[in-house]
C-alpha cells in the first residue's frame, strides 16, 4: 500500500448536513480528520445521536480511533423572532430592545416611539447595559450604541443608535463586550447537552464563552458528578473556548485549569477589535504551549470553500500560520457542516498542514523542550523526565520516530508537549484513551489489543510482553510506509506493559534489527511476531 503521511496538527470537522451520511464521514475520515464536533447550538440531541452513531461505525469499520467533541451552546443571548424578510436599522437610526417581547415590530411613525423594537432572550440586558457600552448584532454585522431613554419610551426598554446599519433577521446573536453580565456561563440547555454528552461517551466537551478559571472549573466538578452517575465514567476533558475579550485578559489561569484550549476567533472577533485577534491568538497559543494544554485554532480557516473548490491564498496562509504558531489542532465549521464540498475542504487542509510542517521539519534546529510541562504538577514526574530525555535522545540519533505505549495517554501528552519535530505514535489497548490522544499535537494514536499476560511470578512475560510489541512497532511502520529498514525509531513504554503510570524505559531500535530496541530483551517463550494487520490507527 502507499505511504501514510503524518502530520503533527489534528484536523477536526463539524458534522452537519452536508456530512452525516456514512459515505461522507468515512471519506472525512480518510482525507485525515481526528476528531469530529457536534454543536450543540444546532440541532435536536436526537440529530447529534445519529451522526454520532454513524461516527462510531465508520471508525470501527476503517480501524482508526476518532474523536468526538460536543461543543455546549453557552450563554447565548439573541434577539427574538423578526417578521420575514427582516427588519433594516439603519445608521444613525434608533432602535428599542424589550426582553419581554416575543415579536420584533418594525419603526412606525404611526406608533409611540415610533422606532423599530426587538425582542431579546436576557431579561436583564436593559438593568446591565449602560449608555455609552456596544451593543453587536448578527456577529456584529449591524454595530450600536446604547443611548438614554427619551420621553414615551415603554419601561424596562434598551434604547440604541446605529452607529453601522443592517437588516436583522430572527434569533441573531447580540454581543455585548463592554457589558459585565450576570448571566450563567453554563444554563439549563448547557447541562443538559453535558449530561447528553456523559451518557453517549463523548470524548471531550467544549465549553462556550468562557471568562474566568472558576467558570471552568465549575463545569469539571458537575461533568465529574455526572460521570460518577453514569456507570462511573472518567471524567470528561473540557476544551475552554477563548472566545471574549475578559478570557484573554485571564488566559493564565483559564489555560492552567482547563484541558484544552480553542481559539474561537467568530465572536472573538465580534467582541474585540479585529487588529487584536491574530495578536490574542498568538498569545493564547504560546500560553498553551506552556502550560502544555492542547490548544485548537477555530472559525473561518478555509471559509470561501463553503461554496467554492478552492480557498483563499490569504486562507491557506492562516492555516499555515496556526501550524508555524505551534497549534495542536485546525477546525472546520461551516466548510464541513453545510459546505458544498466537506471532504475536498478537508483534504485542502490536510496538504496545507502537511506542507507546513515539512517546512519546520526542514528547519536545522529543534525547539528546546519547554522547562515546566502541565504547570506545578510536571516538575520531578518521572515521565515528564522521560519525555525530555526521549528528546535528546530522538534528536541524537536522527530518530524517524518516537513510538510508545501510553496506556490512558498520559505519555503521550507528555511526549506531545515536548517540541518532537518528529511524529509520535502511541499504541494502547484503552479505546477511550486513543480517542482522546487525538487531540495531542504530533501523536498518531494506535488501538491494539492488550499485550501477554506480564504477572507470572519468575517468568519472563514482561521482558516477552515488550519484545512482542517491539516487533509488533517493527511490522507496523513499515507496512504503512513511515520507516525504513536501518532506520532509527525512539521507543517508550514501561513494565508491566499495558499498566498505566509504569513508564520507565527508553530505548533505540533499528527498524528490521532483531537485536536492537526491546527486542534484545528475547522472547522468552519463543512467540512469534504478531500479525501485520492487528495494530490500527492509521487513516486508510
């Protein structure tokens, strides 16, 4: 078979309409996606639950372990239902809020005030916005200002001036950056998506728009209990979505407590100037990278695809650059949720990546591994130290690759957070784990079965049980094409093999060399090498 390429970035794909038929996942999922999202903003649960069975099924049936990420609808506030075709605000025009209306109303001179009033899903928006603060409709499309009441205005009313003109239609967002709001970061609809999300063992959850640590936090404990309830599942990763101006200003602390990361430049780009996004993003990468949280860059990555076969050269570009920022992960919304071409948008995004990660392959040096690794828990870990000296030790021998054993994944992130210009590919027997590993910047999550029995007292299993995947990580990398004989491969795992937190072995092996690696340990009982076609992983 031809050579898979590897690629350090994940690329993860929105299902929606114009993806969920089984013919469609399994081509997203062969043009190299590794975790897919269901948005919760869209959709009836009973919708998510079909595509994510479809999910399920295809991976199953290609033998890749694929990731699902239930994306919660957050805080939204939107206006409320506006008569076809829409009402137009034009600038410099006045315009009413009234929460406790249904219906917008368009501007009749006829009618006291006799300005255009909509509708709004938060109550108290008109005791919490003060003049003079932004109010954006439709992501901004249509720009305000609230102003004082006048004269005949209806009580408990937000009076603004258009300050940039538009037509709104039904249930479109308002955004309110300069407001401090009193509403829940995580509401009635948002818990019961999460719960959905335990139930159905979701792989990661993301949470929306964050502004504080203890907002995340919050969601963790509940997500715990929740996993408790449910057949006392692990608790569920929770990917922190920087998508407000008060998360940036306290990206530290968000980055410290949450899983994972997502620059979510839609409504970051609503809420803050434009100019500052790309600056916010960079920002937010590094911090990641630091505190060694998987960090995704979202919205609009190839968003003229939604219609046309090609991108943007300015869209490759952002692509490329989320690559060269050091980003774990690139996301598609629109492109592949109602996009007329969901599996070409996913292969333009897989050249682009690979593309730009040859380019920092090429590069004569390696980033020096960062000193602190997951925050104030890293320092001594022995696997952390592991981690580094995998490092040298891939750099010193020219390594083609470093392959371990991660178990629950904690290695492998490990490995990931290190700065390897060199894929990862880590095996494991726990399904759950190897679709979580997906979300690791530069590890190819491999499913296997649990290795021998490595208990018997006096016997050799351990050193057999080592041998036996060695030769297993020997028949794998060639077969699909990422190692030559006489090439040079890093190995980590740790005894007993397959029993989490054991990491403690490091070794060099020389793909097709029986003496080199693990294999020198010998087996014991002379098995035989396993089958080439056991390990999965690999997009076919």
């Amino acid at each position: 078979m031809p050579p898979i390429r590897l690629s350090r970035a994940s690329i993860i794909a929105t299902l929606g309409p114009a993806s969920q038929s089984p013919d469609v996942v399994r081509g997203l999922i062969r043009a190299g996606v590794s975790i897919f999202r269901l948005n919760f903003s869209h959709g009836a649960l009973a919708d998510h639950a079909a595509r994510l069975a479809t999910v399920r099924a295809v991976a199953d049936e290609l033998g890749v372990p694929v990731g699902v990420l239930g994306d919660l609808p957050g805080p939204k506030i939107r206006c409320g239902v506006v008569p076809a075709p829409g009402i137009e605000l034009a600038t410099g025009a006045d315009f009413l809020i009234d929460p406790s209306r249904r219906e917008a109303l368009p501007a009749d001179a006829s009618r006291r005030p006799g300005v255009a009033v909509l509708g709004c899903t938060y109550a108290a928006i008109t005791s919490e916005v003060r003049p003079g603060q932004r109010v954006l409709l439709d992501d901004g499309s249509v720009r305000a200002l609230a102003v004082a009441p006048e004269p005949g205005d209806p009580p408990g009313c937000l009076r603004c001036r258009v300050i940039s003109g538009g037509v709104v239609t039904s249930s479109k967002g308002i955004n309110l950056p300069e407001t401090e709001l009193s509403i829940p970061a995580v509401g009635p609809r948002d818990w019961e998506c999460a719960r959905w999300a335990i139930e159905h063992s979701l792989d990661f959850v993301a949470m929306s728009f964050v502004r504080t640590a203890g907002e995340v936090a919050q969601l963790q404990a509940r997500l715990g209990e929740l996993a408790v309830d449910v057949d006392n599942a692990p608790p569920m990763p929770v990917v922190a979505k920087i998508e407000k101006p008060q998360a940036v200003a306290g990206i530290e602390a968000i980055v410290r407590q949450a899983d994972a990361i997502m620059v979510a430049r839609g409504d970051l780009g609503v809420e803050m100037d434009i100019a500052q996004v790309p600056v916010a993003q960079k920002h937010v990468i590094a911090t990641a990278q630091r505190w060694g949280r998987p960090c995704i860059v979202a919205t609009e990555m190839l968003q003229s695809m939604v219609t046309r076969s090609t991108p943007t050269r300015a869209e490759a570009s952002d692509v490329a650059n989320a690559i060269f920022d050091g980003a774990d992960a690139v996301m598609l919304s629109a492109e592949s949720a109602v996009g007329a071409h969901p599996v070409l948008v996913v292969e333009t995004m897989a050249r682009i990546v690979v593309a730009a990660e040859a380019r920092l392959a090429s590069l004569p040096a390696w980033p020096t591994p960062p000193e602190r690794l997951l925050g104030p828990e890293a320092p001594g870990h022995p696997t952390a130290a592991l981690a580094h000296a995998a490092w040298h030790l891939a750099q010193g021998v020219r390594a083609k690759l470093v392959v371990c054993w991660s178990q629950t994944g904690g290695g492998a992130r490990y490995l990931s957070q290190t700065g390897f210009r060199v894929p990862i590919v880590a095996y494991s027997s726990n399904p759950l784990a190897t679709r979580r590993m997906a979300l690791l910047g530069g590890v190819r999550p491999m499913s296997t079965e649990a290795p021998p029995a490595t208990h018997e007292p006096g016997s050799s299993a351990p050193a057999d049980a080592l041998a036996w995947w060695n030769r297993r990580v020997d028949r794998d990398v060639q077969r699909l094409g990422w190692a030559e004989p006489g090439e040079a491969i890093v190995l980590m795992a740790g005894l007993p093999l397959g029993t989490r937190a054991t990491t403690n072995l490091l070794a060099i092996h020389r793909v097709g060399d029986a003496r080199s690696g693990f294999m020198a340990r010998g087996l014991g009982s002379g098995q035989a090498a396993p089958p080439a076609n056991h390990a999965q992983g690999a997009h076919p």
